[in-house]
C-alpha cells in the first residue's frame, strides 16, 4: 500500500481582491439585471454557470450571499459581482432593481421571501431530484407562486412536472456550465507536473460513502495505477485504514477551486462512482463537465443526473451500475487504453454542451421571455 498526502505541482493563482456591491450601486444597464441569490451555498462552482451573461457588456450579475464568507476566502471569479447580506432577510435583501432573480431549491426561507416579494420575476433553479425531500411550509408558496423553475437535470424536471404538478411551460431544463477557458487541457505553456508516471485516476469531492470511494480503491487494487483523491469528509480516516496492500493512493486533502484546473491536468482518467441513497441521488456533478473540459475521459455510475450525460457524451464518458467494482475497473481499464482519443472527445463534448457560453444563453432567454 502507498497512500501519500502530496499537493506538489499544484500552482496557485492569485485571486484579484474586489469590493462588495450593494443592491442601491447607481449601475446603468439596458440589459438584463440579475440577481442571484444562493444564501450560505454560494460557491465559485455555481458561478461559472452564469459567467457568460456578467460578461456581456448590457448585462449585470451580481450573486447575493449572507454575510459570512469573503469573495477571498471563497475565491469567487472576477467576473460577477459579489454581495453580502445580513439577517433577518427582510430589511437587509432588497432586489427591486433587478429585473431578474435565481434563488434555489423549493425549501429555503430565502427563497420564498424572494418567490413571496418577486414573483413576477423569479425563478427557481432546483438540483434535488427526489419528490418531497426537504419539503416544508415554504414549498406550496414557492411552487406556485415563481414565474418559473429550471431543472438541472431531466429528473429534476420530471419531478417538477409530475409530482408537483408544475405546468411544462414553467419548467426548463438546463444544466449547470463549466468555464472552458479556465478548465482545458494542457498546453506547453500550462504543462505541470504530474503526480505519477503511471496512469493517473482522480477522484475529486466529498469523502462519504455514498460517492462510492471504497469501490473505487477495490477497483484499483492489483492494476498499475495511481489513484488520486481530492476532498475532505468523514469517511478520510476509514478509507486510509482499508486501503489494500497493492494500491498506490494519494490523498490531496480539499483543494479551492481555482487551483482545480491543475490538478485535472495531472491526471489521466475522472471517475465518480456515486451510490444512491434513500435520500440523496446524485443532483450533476460539475466535478464532472471540469474534467471532461481538462480532456479527461470519465467513468461513473449510471445514476441520477448522470442519465443525462447518455445523450451527449458518446465513448467520452462510461455509465456503470453502482457498487459494481468490478465493473468499474473493466471500465477504467477501457478509458485508459483509449484516452488519448476520448481525452479530445471529452473536451469536445464540455465545450460544445457544457461552456459558459452556450448555458448562459439559454439561460438569458428564460430570464427575458415574457
């Protein structure tokens, strides 16, 4: 066994400083004025997905987020604005200059102050894919007071319109985006190092059991592999203890999301072998679109919202069953025999589906139609 803790040849960037923005600023806009409110769950991974429209000159985006974190320590992009608010919500969240507003998932108070004051122009972007899971007394409100609902995957949207009886023209699916000019693949100006000579395998989220961490190392055991986990969790103790005797593993503990790109490009193969649970099924996967956008080949399990990926990612990506590791090794010793093809084909896939781009057009024409 070899289980090491390295971040060696990972490069971090510096993160430009920027000062919040306040819902009064005296911004002029003739385009589309966005607010985007995500409360304690703002990260740099949801942001990408509107990185397009803040990029537009007409337009503005600002993501509002309670007061607890600074766009340092997040190490939020440039691009958006970034604004605090403090509770109680009423009183501290004002969003009449907007003409738009994002807020998430059918259960947070937030989101039904924002669905209760705006309904005209609110929209719900919702993740969660199982029927009633987090369900309370905002639900019935947000359901059927927002101008509309965008589903991350096609499960979600399903669940949207047949359980809750949301009408299909309310519902939009559209998944979340990947900045492909920050997440690409190597070039002679960007080659690092990598963290092993011989095929490298990444895993990168968090450490619990229903991500499918012990079927991956039982699906590395006895190949001429290194295995490369990134994250943190409760599981890190357990999977360090079952580890077997010939499986090289490295443990590179929580890496922030800027220095992600480098450590996609030290690697060979993405693999996410999620489990479903009675509550909880896997809502996207950004990790995911980041490493097919590096020119990893991927391999997960054909769970959740990973269905979706059928349509579009051809030999780039390979759905297994869950808890199958053996199958899940048959598929990694496939992905790596072929990977300098389905390295191009990877990329090609998150550019052409999964680019801020194309994601923030669709999602500028449901924030504008009438």
């Amino acid at each position: 066994m070899v289980a090491t803790r390295v971040r060696e040849g990972v490069v971090r960037q510096p993160i430009r400083k920027r000062e919040p923005v306040h819902s009064n600023e005296q911004q002029e806009s003739s385009g589309l004025r966005l607010a985007v409110v995500r409360d304690v769950f703002a990260n740099p991974s949801d942001a990408m997905t509107f990185q397009f429209i803040a990029e537009e000159r007409s337009d503005f985006v600002a993501f509002w987020r309670r007061g607890l974190w600074s766009p340092e320590k997040l190490g939020w992009p440039d691009t958006l604005k970034y604004c605090m608010y403090d509770e109680p919500i009423e009183g501290n969240l004002d969003l009449s200059w907007y003409n738009a507003i994002d807020v998430a998932e059918i259960y947070h108070d937030w989101t039904a102050y924002c669905v209760n004051r705006w309904p005209q122009k609110t929209f719900v972007t919702v993740w969660d894919n199982i029927p009633y899971n987090g369900w309370n007394q905002f639900s019935p409100d947000i359901i059927s007071k927002a101008r509309g609902f965008i589903g991350r995957s096609q499960l979600t949207c399903n669940m949207l319109e047949d359980r809750y009886q949301i009408p299909e023209e309310k519902v939009f699916w559209i998944p979340a985006a990947v900045d492909t000019n920050r997440f690409a693949p190597s070039t002679p100006d960007n080659e690092g190092n990598r963290f092993s000579d011989k095929p490298t395998i990444l895993f990168a989220g968090r450490l619990v059991w229903e991500k499918g961490l012990l079927d991956l190392i039982y699906a590395c055991d006895g190949m001429p592999w290194t295995l490369v986990i990134c994250g943190s969790g409760p599981m890190e103790e357990l999977l360090s203890q079952a580890i077997p005797e010939e499986v090289d593993v490295r443990f590179i503990g929580a890496v922030p999301h800027h220095e992600m790109p480098d450590v996609y490009r030290m690697c060979d193969i993405f693999c996410y072998p999620s489990i479903p649970t009675q509550h909880w099924v896997e809502q996207f996967g950004i990790s995911v679109i980041e490493a097919m956008a590096c020119g990893l080949p991927c391999v997960t399990t054909d769970v959740g919202a990973f269905h979706d990926f059928r349509a579009v990612a051809g030999a780039a990506i390979q759905l297994v069953p869950p808890m199958r590791y053996d199958m899940l090794q048959e598929a990694l010793v496939k992905a790596i025999k072929g990977r300098r093809k389905l390295s191009r084909l990877a990329r090609d896939m998150a550019v052409e589906h999964y680019d801020s781009k194309v994601i923030g057009e669709r999602l500028r024409e449901v924030y504008t139609s009438e």
